[in-house]
C-alpha cells in the first residue's frame, strides 16, 4: 500500500487519518506542529512523542521534500529557485526581499493552460496540477534557505542585514493560473494559514488570476485572501489578443465578478496591468480604464513590460508611463508602479523552468 504524505493533509484530515490508526486526536495537532517546521527531516525527530507512534508513522506514512535543483542569485537580492518534482518536471518560484517584507512567488501548475501570448509559461502548455504538499514545498524549501542566509548573515546576492527572518508574504503569481487548480489551492492555503504550522495571515497571502470567474466568488467565500486579477486591457479586442480566456469570460464579465468578490473589510482588490508599447498604454486606454473601474474597491499595479526576445512586444518609455499613472491617481486610484526585479538572472516567469527542460506532454 502507497504510503500517505502527511504534507497533503489539512489537520482535520490528519486527525480523521491518525484516529484510523487508533491514535488519540492530539497526536495529529502534535504531529501536524512537527512536519511543517522548516528543519524537519524525519519522525525521528518527533521527541514528544513515543517511539512506538513514530515507527508506526514510519510504516504508514511519508514527508515529500523540495530541494532547490538550481537556484539564482540576482544582484537587487532577488532570487529564483527551481525545483525538481518526483515525476521529473521542473517548477520555479521566486523570493523577493525588500526592507519590511519578504515575499515568496509560489507556482500552483506545472505549466500553464491559459496561453497568455506575452507569458513564457504559457509556451510551454499546461502538463498537470501541483498538490497541496507541492505548493508548500517551495515555501518549505524558500524559509529553509532564508533561515540558513539569516543565520550566516551573508549569501551571494542576498542582502540580510537589517531584513526579517521569515518569509512573511505569499504571492501565487508564479506558474500556472491558481483557480484552475483550485481543490488543491485551497487546501494549500488552509495548511498554511493554520497556526499550528506555517500560521500564515490571510491578509498576507494574495492569489492572483487572469479570470477564471466563475471560481472567483467561491475563493473569497472559502479563504480570506487577497485577490490581484491580470487585467492588462480593458478593450476586448486587446485582451482577447493578450489573453485567450478573454474570449470565455470577456472584461465586462471578469469586472462584474470583481465587483461581487466578498473582500474583506479595508482591503481592495489589486489590478495588474502590464503596458505595451502602442498596445494598451495610451492616455485613452487609461481614461477607459478608470471608467471600467468605477465601482470596484482596488488598486492599480503597472508593470512596464518586461521585454523578452521570445515575444514581439515592446517595454513603453518611462514617460509614457508616468502620464498613465498620473491619468489613474488624478481619478483616485491608488497607483503603484512595480520596477523589475532579478533583470540579470532568469527573471521571466518560467524562463529557468523553461532552461532546465520542461515539456508538456
């Protein structure tokens, strides 16, 4: 008989598993506070615990375990991880540390099904879900990493001095649309947030989508995350040139859906929105912009495009921008613009993903 990996199990689905083997229910609080420590190697390490309990675990039960195959290290501290999954394929995930904050890119997919034709991900077609223990690995492995950086106060290209310890934000903007596998994301999401492991704050963790809207609604009612919706045009006919999914739920439709998003008190939805030379970055897109926004609790995220040789599009210049974002804060929108990060490594999503040989199949 296969062996269960307890990284999958929420702790009520580990307390109905350990109450299968005739265990007390606390054993699974105790075993759950245990395998998702950072430094956890194996049940050995379990001291609490009897050693009769930790053999029959041995027997029944087993921990998958990311390690980094590659990791880059970029100048702005900025670092990419790849990883090897048991079957062979390769995800990545990115840290990005800043002054108050570190956060942790993570990949929900193997590829991606969307086929966003500015994205490199999207090249590469979609080949299957991660697991809820996949998605934790990489936070596993990144928190791992970043103890091991803070404990010698020094790393190549990354900058510790003066920075926190832990990794204490989580984007899912990496590989894949998140919505699309969306069982497994929540569970994910439910492991991480509970305070017997990782006890992420829902106010830190923000899942983003290109518009799978009919999982929307339903993210909001079962966790309270942040929402960040890939919006990149407000025209159809742009975005159904950018975005494929546009052509199943059109802009109207995926801003309606914003609207309805059972957002949190204080909290807004962020909009991302890469500008394209002489696609969507006029003065007139920006008005429609604010137009199509009216009525929606957000914020807006710019991203100048980050130009890539696999792609024809173009990165605006810097005043181009900066008139679209003034367009946007005189109507009231808070308007951020977020610089490119890891310029001199594989900073593309996907792109060492890509360079270590992933397929779909």
């Amino acid at each position: 008989m296969e062996k269960v990996d307890l990284k999958n199990l929420t702790l009520p689905e580990l307390t109905a598993w350990v109450e299968g083997l005739g265990l007390k229910p606390f054993r699974a609080r105790q075993i759950f506070a245990w395998i998702h420590r950072p430094d956890f190697t194996g049940f050995d390490q379990m001291t609490d615990i009897a050693k009769h309990v930790r053999a029959l675990l041995a027997e029944k039960a087993r921990l998958s375990r990311l390690e980094p195959a590659r990791v880059e290290h970029s100048t702005d501290g900025t670092v990419k991880f790849a990883f090897n999954l048991e079957d062979g394929h390769v995800i990545e995930s990115v840290l990005i540390p800043e002054d108050d904050r570190h956060t942790l890119c993570v990949s929900s997919q193997v590829g991606c099904a969307m086929g966003c034709n500015f994205c490199l991900t999207g090249t590469m077609g979609f080949i299957r879900n991660l697991t809820a223990a996949e998605i934790i690995g990489q936070v596993d492995a990144a928190i791992r990493l970043r103890m091991a950086a803070s404990q010698q106060q020094q790393m190549d290209g990354w900058q510790t001095q003066g920075a926190p310890r832990w990794i204490n934000n989580l984007v899912f903007m990496g590989m894949g649309e998140p919505l699309l596998n969306f069982d497994n994301l929540l569970k994910a999401i439910n492991i991480l947030m509970e305070q017997r492991g990782h006890d992420f704050s829902g106010r830190r963790i923000t899942v983003s989508t290109c518009g799978i809207v009919p999982k929307m609604k339903q993210l909001g009612q079962q966790v309270p995350v942040n929402l960040a919706v890939s919006l990149h045009a407000v025209e159809d006919e742009i975005r159904d040139q950018l975005m494929p999914v546009n052509k199943t739920y059109p802009v109207d439709e995926l801003l309606r859906a914003c609207r309805e998003y059972p957002l949190p008190p204080r909290r807004r939805i962020m909009i991302e929105y890469v500008m394209i030379k002489g696609l969507n970055d006029s003065p007139a897109q920006a008005r429609l912009l604010v137009k199509k926004l009216h009525g929606i609790r957000c914020k807006i995220n710019i991203l100048p495009y980050n130009e890539n040789p696999d792609f024809p599009y173009q990165r605006p210049d810097d005043e181009t921008v900066e008139n679209f974002r003034q367009i946007l804060r005189r109507a009231g929108h808070t308007t951020l613009l977020r610089h490119s990060r890891g310029a001199d490594i594989s900073a593309a999503c996907g792109q060492l993903a890509a360079q270590s040989g992933v397929e779909a199949t």
